[in-house]
C-alpha cells in the first residue's frame, strides 16, 4: 500500500489505447441515466442532450424483464471497522469486474451517497445499481482490472482511491471498443455507533464513548466506514467521447 494521499491526484496521462475516447460516455450513462440534466455546470448542454439520447437508446434496447444474474453483494457497515476493511471490500468487487457486470457489495455506500463523473451525478445506492443493470447486457467480452489501490486524506474526509483499466465491446450493430484507464474516488464517513441493550445508536461523534458509558454499562461502541461519495475520472473530452462512440471496431479473432 502507497503512503497516504493529501491530496486528487492530477489527470491520468492519455494511455495508448485504441478507441480510448468511447469511454466517457458510456460512464456518464452508467452513473447518471435517468437525470441528465443534473451534471456538473461543466458539462455542456451538447453533452447532457447526448448522454440523455444514448440512455433512451439504451433502455429501449434492454430486455424487458429484469435479469436475475447481477447480484448486489450486501455487507454490515458494522464490519467495516478501518479504512483496510473498505480497501479489502473494493479489492472483492473489482475481482468481480463490478463496472461491467453490477456485482458489488452495497452494504458499504450509504443510502444517499453521491455518485459523480465529469457529465453528470445523482445520489442513491439503489439508482446505481438500477443503472448496471441496465448496461450490464450490452458488455461484449468485458474486462477491468485493477491497476492501484490507495489510502488518503484531505482535511477532514478520508478517501480510497483506485486506478483501474476497462476494456469492453459494446453490443450494438458496429461493434464499437471501448479501452480505457481512469480513477474513481472513494470518500469515507466516519461514524462512531453505539450498542445500548440492543439498540443502535448512530451519529454519536459529538459525545465522548467514555461519558456514555458512565451512564450505560451495558455500552458498546465502535467506529465504522461507510462510501459517501464515488466520483469517477478519465482522460478523455465529453466531446472526444461523443465522437468516439460510434466508432466501428469489429472483434479480433481471439477477442
């Protein structure tokens, strides 16, 4: 594991892959289908409209009935006792390719974290899922691996950040590739949760655990992590991307 970070890294230099630029746009869907217009402000009206047309396209083509294969790995957040714990969980889903195949474990996002990228962002677990579940059937030969995974802080926020290379066909009629290298942050909430006689107690931080435990002998506390934000990068221009998409790159053979 690297030293802790202080602070984002800079852009990802531009990795020599064909079709790299393809990217960004299918990201953009898989985090904010559904709401385009609730993006950055730097994510152009040009942007938003294509991200919103290529969703439609998207659930238009999708099967009608949900698919039973994407698991959504479940995990007490009461087991996430250290930064380590989340890092081993992350390490878990990557194995699994969670970008490309919606396997992940939801137990540690918190209800309303923030999923983000340069195009768009929205809150909730649930959603996020919902739009894997979407894209996961339009994967040809699919592949992420996991490059980096760090430990950091920034003022008050403790963060994971993991860099990764994604590689995929994409079903549609021309047969575009999408390869890629890019990041995704994680920030952390730190939340010390309290046992009393079986009931949990949470948001506790501003009392001290010794002062409740003057009152409670029964008291049982612990801090715990949860993902509060999830924001991707890449190194590539929306525009570069809307560009890129329709690129034809039929499959090697061997591919």
């Amino acid at each position: 594991m690297a030293p802790s970070l202080t602070a984002r890294p800079s852009p990802l230099p531009s990795p020599r892959l064909s079709f790299a630029k393809n990217h960004r746009l299918l990201l953009g869907v898989r985090c904010g289908s559904g709401s385009p217009g609730s993006g950055d402000d730097d994510a152009s009206p040009v942007v938003r409209a294509a991200v919103s047309a290529v969703t439609e396209l998207i659930r238009a083509l999708s099967p009608q009935k949900p698919r039973q294969a994407v698991e959504a790995v479940d995990a007490e957040s009461e087991s996430l006792r250290s930064v380590d714990d989340v890092v081993a969980v992350l390490e878990a889903d990557y194995r699994r390719a969670y970008f490309l195949t919606g396997n992940f474990t939801l137990g540690i996002y918190a209800e309303d974290c923030l999923f983000e990228d340069p195009t768009i962002k929205f809150r909730g677990r649930s959603r996020y899922a919902q739009n894997l579940d979407l894209l996961v059937p339009f994967f040809d030969s699919p592949s992420l691996q996991l490059e980096n995974i760090d430990k950091g802080s920034r003022v008050d926020t403790k963060f994971i950040i993991a860099t990764w290379t994604l590689r995929t066909y994409l079903k549609l009629p021309w047969k575009p590739l999408i390869a890629i290298r890019g990041n995704t942050t994680y920030d952390l909430d730190e939340e010390y949760k309290v046992v009393i006689k079986g009931d949990k107690i949470n948001h506790v931080n501003s009392f001290h655990p010794s002062l409740i435990s003057h009152y409670h002998s029964d008291f049982k506390g612990c801090t715990t992590f949860q993902v509060v934000r999830h924001a991707e990068s890449w190194d590539v221009s929306p525009l570069e991307a809307i560009g890129q998409l329709f690129v034809s790159a039929p499959k090697q053979t061997g591919s």
